[in-house]
C-alpha cells in the first residue's frame, strides 16, 4: 500500500448541504471504515458526514458545487449497488463531469448492467469509454477496443461472453492471445504443450474465474464449452455460436489478425482487445495497428478508444501512463 497524502483540514464552512441517501447501502456509499469521505475531503476540502439517510458536506462555497455534484454521483453508484472506493472518488472528482453514475445507462435509456449467476454483485461501466464499448458490444458483431492497461478492455470483454454464455445466445465462448514474449526470454518451460502456453493465456484465466465459481469453469474448459488457446490454434476453423475474444491483439501480426477475423461464424460475435503502446513484434507491422487503418467504416465493426480517464485500477496507474505519454510525446 502506499501513504496517501495527509488529509488537510476544510476550509472553514461558508455553506451546507445534506443530501438525501435513501436507498444507498452505507458501506457502499461511506466506504470501508468512511475511506470514500476522507477522499472527498481530502480531495476538496469539504468535510463529509453520513449519517442515517443523510451525507451532510460542509465546505467553502468555492468547491461546494462540485463537492456536491461528486457526492451524488456516489449516492446513485451506491443505489445501483455499484462497489465505490476511493479511487473512483478521485476518478469522479478528476473527470469533473463524467457521468460516472449515468455510466450504466445506454443511449436508448436501457441501463448496461451486466448480471451473472453466482455472483453477487453486478458488473456495471465505471467511466463514460466503458459504457461505450459496452454499448458497442451489444449493438456489434465485431468490436476493437484499443486502450492502456487497466481500462477493463479484456475484463468486460469476458464478462459480456460469460453473460452471453448464461444467457444461451451462444454455445462456447473462445478466448485466444498471441504466444509472443514481452520483451524478455521465458526459455524453455516444461511439461506438454499446454503447459507450456498456459503463461501466456493466464491473464484470461484470472478475468474468468473471477465471474464463475471455479468448479464450473473447470468443467466448461474440460467440456470445450469455454476454450482458451493461443492464436495459432484458430487456423482452419469456423466459429459458429460463439463469443470470440482476441486479447493483446497488437502482438497478432498481420496474417495472424486476418486470419482470425475471417474465423467468424453464424451467430457469433468477436471481440479485439489491444494497447497499441504495448508492441512486442519485432519486425513485422502489429496487426492491430492494420485494422485500425483499413477497417474504419465497414458496417458491423466498432472502434472503440479508452484512455487513461477509463483506468479502473489503482491511482496510480494512471499517473503512470500519463507519465509514460508525456515522455514519449504522445
């Protein structure tokens, strides 16, 4: 963990506000042991109270407006039964008038939350490119999500597939990464062929069983229901019935991207996921950077650009790539 900052004292209270918070989980709302509050004061210099159905904000009139605007966008997350912490704080009060707790509505009014069984809580959009690529999802055959690290291309990539999969509008759900090292040598691993690209294919691993009990994915991989394989392995088939996820796809080569794309069947859509400042290839062109330039336009395919705004990891992260962006120029 690292130290935040210390939390300076509010300036001295020119006005209130008591917001009402009915419907509100507490915990969701306040945090764990108020730690959403102490963000808020720390990051505007109110001092925020919940208590009962009431979060009460005292502060200079100078940030009241906004302190108040953050503070009912985490009302609404909490009403949704959307997980809040300090970070998405900070996310809401960076972003100014990102319609974080709009995030979960589609432009036709319907709301974008993804529900899966045996998991209590909902998948919803956090950032306002999030609920794009969701809306992109549901309204596209193929979509191309192009972002940083920790924008949530691969995590809601998986869970739209496993709600598509619960939901019986496909049969499997195939998951596929380029076997291509990133920029250090792994040398020679043991055991059988599977074993050897399993840490490649990991990440999606991770992103699964976080949305499935473990036993049921372990018997929809031996089942062939979910697959998770290396690029290559895509050769020669037809993908019909399936949610198909291509990740880190700016390793793909050209060849290997086309390939892939032609793979799609009846009944299935496709997902690309990649970072195009993430590019191991060291000699051909990145087969994402292809798509992007030749693809634009064709009816049934969406792009879809996160940036370091969409970052839902730690805070941190996006001070890096925003650090990382500022020395390269870009």
């Amino acid at each position: 963990m690292t130290n935040r900052d210390p939390v300076p004292s509010p300036a001295t209270p020119a006005s209130q506000k008591r917001l009402a918070a009915e419907g509100a989980d507490p915990l969701l709302l306040a945090g764990v042991n108020d730690a959403n509050l102490l963000e808020l004061q720390r990051a505007l210099g109110v001092r925020a109270s919940l208590r009962g159905d009431t979060l009460t904000l005292d502060g200079g009139a100078e940030v009241m407006k906004r302190a108040v605007a953050v503070a009912e966008e985490m009302i609404d997350l909490a009403r949704m039964g959307v997980t809040v912490g300090p970070d998405d704080v900070v996310r809401l009060v960076e972003d100014g008038t990102l319609p974080v707790a709009a995030a979960g509505a589609s432009a036709s009014g319907g709301e974008l939350k993804i529900v899966l069984p045996g998991i209590r809580r909902p998948i919803s959009p956090k950032t306002k490119g999030q609920r794009e690529y969701l809306e992109a999802m549901t309204t596209h055959d193929i979509v191309v999500s192009i972002g940083p690290a920790g924008t949530g291309k691969t995590y809601l990539a998986v869970a739209k597939a496993v709600e598509a999969l619960a939901r019986k509008r496909v049969r499997r759900i195939i998951l596929a990464r380029p076997a291509v090292e990133a920029g250090e040598s792994l040398g020679f691993l043991p055991g059988d062929l599977q074993a050897k690209v399993d840490p490649y294919l990991r990440p999606l691993y991770d992103a699964l069983e976080d949305m499935m009990p473990h036993d049921r994915v372990q018997r929809a991989l031996e089942h062939r229901v979910i697959e998770i394989a290396p690029l290559a392995y895509m050769r020669g088939r037809t993908l019909s019935d399936a949610f198909i996820i291509l990740d880190e796809a700016q390793n793909a080569t050209g060849a290997q991207m086309k390939m892939f794309l032609t793979r799609l069947g009846v009944n299935s859509m496709t997902v690309v996921t990649g970072d195009k400042t993430q590019i191991d290839l060291s000699v051909q062109e990145s087969g994402l950077l292809q798509i992007e330039r030749i693809l634009p336009g064709v009816e049934g395919i969406a792009f879809c650009y996160l940036s370091g705004a969409d970052v839902v990891r730690h805070r941190l992260v996006r001070q890096i790539i925003r650090a990382y962006a500022e020395d390269q120029g870009t």
